[in-house]
C-alpha cells in the first residue's frame, strides 16, 4: 500500500510541473539506471562575475551500481565535476556545473554525460543571460 501511495504521489508532482520533464524515479530498470530531477537549468538574470556553479541531481533507479564514465561541457566555459564513485540503486547523485559569468550575454551551452546505463549518453543543458557589472542595477 505504501508504494501505491509513493508513486501516486509521485505522479501528481509530475502532473503540477507541467513544463517539467515527467521523471519516475521509483520504476525500477534492469541493470543500471539514470533519472536527472531535471535536464535544464536556468540561470535566469545574474551578475556579471556573480557565482555560476549549479546542481544536476540525479537518482540510479536501476538494479546495478551506476557509473558515470565522463562528462563534457560543450565549451571551455561550462565546466562539469562529478564524483567517480559508482551510485547504488535508489540512491542518488548530483554533476555540478560551473558557468563562467564573466562572460556577457545570454547563453546556452550543454553538458554531455556518459554512463554505463542502457542509455549510455544524456545532454544536459543550462542557460541564462549575463548582465555586465556596470548594467547589473536593481530594476
């Protein structure tokens, strides 16, 4: 009964994000297995020079240790880290990705994962606008 609840529960957040991607973190695959609590981050506005590091979340939903072989950002502005360590089932994990702010304007760069999961590859993307230190005045 409590696991009818859990994914229902589930569902309905799901439901309520209606521009989110629908993850199910609690159905279980064969082998290893990789769920990001989101593919995209957005930066929003920020201040030139201002702290460009953010946080993919993920959960292993498989039935294997999941190990991420590699990660890439797409220029030398997008720099992500992530621990070597394999993730066990059900638990969870994160890729933190820095942005450099010193960059002016709007931005939107990607970050490729590799996994021993059945879809060994996912793109992650982040974006957002840099406003220069001198136009960064409260609105």
């Amino acid at each position: 009964a409590l696991s009818i609840f859990a994914v229902t529960g589930v569902q309905a957040q799901s439901k309520a994000k209606s521009t989110a991607k629908k993850v199910e973190t609690t159905s279980k695959v064969q082998g290893p297995g990789v769920v990001f609590s989101s593919e995209t981050i957005d930066y929003g506005t920020v201040a030139q020079n201002s702290d460009g590091v953010k946080e993919f979340t993920f959960v292993n939903n498989g039935t294997a240790p999941l190990v991420i072989k590699s990660a890439s950002g797409s220029c030398g502005c997008t720099v992500p880290t992530y621990s070597k360590e394999p993730i066990m089932p059900g638990l969870s994990g994160s890729i933190k990705v820095s942005y450099d702010t010193s960059r002016i304007g709007a931005f939107q760069k990607t970050v490729t994962i590799t996994t021993n999961a059945s879809e060994e590859k996912k793109v992650l993307t982040i974006k957002g606008n840099v406003l220069a230190a001198a136009g960064s005045a409260k609105s």
